[in-house]
C-alpha cells in the first residue's frame, strides 16, 4: 500500500529526546500531524480529551481490542495506552503523514499492519549523555534512572531492526535530518 509511505514510527530510549524532537519537527513543520494516543487512565490537571490523549473507559478500550480498532497498544501501571487504528488510516489515506511515538514493542505491532511504515530510532550520543539527561530532568529517584538505564540498553540492542537511526546530539540537527528523510521518502 503506497500509503504506508505517509506513517513514521519513532522510537528510542526514555531520555534519548525523541519527546523534544518530534515536539520541534511539528512545530517546525506543521502539516505533519501526530498521533493522539488513546488511554483507560483519568487526565491529569491540564489535560485535554483529544489533544493530549483520547480519554476513553476499559471497556471502550476493550472493545476498540476485540473490534480490531487498536492498531497497537500495551498496559502498564494498570491501564491501557494505544493507537487508534482508523485515526491513522483516515490520516495516511488523506496523504497526511503522520507520527507514531511509541515504544519498540508498539513499531513491532505497527509492522505487522503496516510493513512499509517507516521506523525511526532516537539514539543518544552515549550512555553517559543519556544518563546525564535522566538525571538533569530531577524527576526521578537513582533506582528509577538505573531503571530506564537498563531498559535504555534492551531497547538500543534492537536499533538495527529500524530502517533509520539518528543520534540525537542537537535537536535542530536531528530536526531537520528526520525531516529530510521523511520528504526524500516521499518523492
């Protein structure tokens, strides 16, 4: 399906930016749309239904299951989170491309669906970089950056099963390298 060309699924590390690229590749370039993630958990102060999540009950989210509507989805702290599978359709049949930022077992699970989504992994310059960020965000304890750390490791090993890797030194520089590899691929 020549649509498929229109779905990026982006990747990496927690830490690696890949959050903070795909931010500044939207605003930079604001005809590329991303997609909302869908979740049975309650919206925290701030958070709008349909913009930063669709909000919907465990049973809808099992029903979008059963009817095949979840193009991929996981569980985790007890809730579900996932992509609507017609949000994505209605977008790259529209020539629309759109972004997946989703974790490595979500590209596995988009694959399989769409085989010719491109997959982009996010890497840091270094581990010592990656933990320098975990650690400069102040959020979490030294157990919990040992945590990602490791699953940092278990996700990189898989970075050559992606069609592209892009070290993440400077936003603006892997920016615009995404960008240039999104439009060569549509040509």
């Amino acid at each position: 399906m020549n649509e498929e060309k229109y779905l990026i699924c982006i990747s990496g590390p927690s830490g690696a930016g890949k959050g903070t690229v795909v931010k500044a590749l939207l605003e930079k370039h604001p005809e590329i749309t991303i997609s909302v993630s869908a979740t049975t958990r309650q919206p925290r102060p701030g958070e709008v239904d349909h913009v930063h999540y669709h909000f919907i009950t465990r049973e809808a989210f099992e029903d979008n299951i059963q009817n095949q509507r979840m193009l991929e989805y996981n569980q985790y702290c007890g809730n579900y989170y996932g992509t609507l599978r017609p949000e994505v359709e209605k977008s790259i049949l529209n020539h629309q491309v759109m972004i997946l930022e989703i974790d490595v077992n979500g590209v596995e699970n988009v694959k399989k669906v769409y085989p010719g989504a491109l997959t982009v992994f996010i890497l840091p310059p270094s581990m010592e970089e990656l933990e320098r960020r975990l650690s400069g965000r102040g959020t979490e304890t030294q157990q919990v950056i040992s945590q990602r750390l490791a699953r940092a490791k278990e996700e990189m090993a898989l970075a050559d099963a992606y069609d592209v890797q892009i070290v993440n030194r400077d936003v603006d520089a892997c920016v615009d390298e995404l960008y240039s590899i999104i439009q060569e691929r549509l040509k």
